[in-house]
C-alpha cells in the first residue's frame, strides 16, 4: 500500500525549513511523504527550535525558515491531545524510555495509526525517539 502520510518528529520538521546538515535527506523524504502527521505540540516545538537556532546565530533567514515551516503545517493534520494520547503517553516512558515530550510524540503517533503501526513510516532525527518509534513497530526513517 502506498501512503504518503507519514508522522512526522519535529527533530525531521527542522532541517525541512532551515539549512542543516540533514536538509537534502529531509526535503527529499518530505517530498516522497508530503502529506505529515504531527502532535499538537509540533508548532511549539519548531518556533522554539527556530529560536535557539537564531540565539546561535544558525538560522539567517528566520522568516524563509517561517515560510517553509507555513507550507509544511498546511498540508499536516495534527494529532490533538485528547484522552486516548494521554493515556497511551502515560505508559511510553516506562514502556520505552521517553521523556515526557517524545512520550507526546510517539502516543500521537499510535493514536494517528490506530495503534496499528505496521507499515507506517515515523520520520524522525531523534535516536532515542527513532528507537522507540521502531520498537513500537513503525517503519523509521532515520535522517
């Protein structure tokens, strides 16, 4: 079956929208999976990103980097936080190590797939993220 939504780690969203390392392999996975997944938190997440990346001087374009993070979020659908998120989250970190915002992460992600994540691709640039992702079942992709 071939998707083209996949759930995407803001970890993945980042170089997606800025100049970094992992941008090409980004772009190109956005472009094979232009239709992403994200949890509520996301915006959050990357304008806190675009943020440090700007205290650290690493980040010279910050509106392009707004642009492209404006496209990416009008063609996601966002996981909201609902009751079934949170009590999947609640068991992630003991069930797989995560921290309480990865547990966010990966809680939306099974609620995205019904909790059936096999042959859903997880896309992510996050090791120990990606680790659970896999271990949850999801098909990784590992920028």
């Amino acid at each position: 079956m071939r998707t083209e939504r996949a759930f995407w780690d803001t970890s993945a969203i980042i170089p997606v929208c800025c100049v970094q390392a992992f941008s090409p392999v980004a772009r190109s996975t956005f472009r094979r999976f232009p239709r992403p997944a994200l949890w509520w938190g996301t915006p959050v997440e990357v304008r806190s990103a675009f943020e440090r990346l700007k205290s650290e001087n690493a980040l010279p374009n910050e509106q392009s980097a707004i642009r492209h993070w404006s496209k990416f979020r009008a063609k996601a659908i966002e996981i909201v936080p609902d009751e079934a998120v949170l009590s999947i989250a609640e068991t992630i970190p003991e069930t797989y190590g995560l921290r309480a915002l990865d547990a966010f992460q990966l809680a939306a992600a099974l609620v995205w797939c019904n909790e059936k994540p096999r042959n859903r691709p997880f896309v992510c640039a996050d090791t120990r993220l990606s680790e659970a992702a896999s271990d949850a079942g999801f098909d990784v992709i590992t920028l």
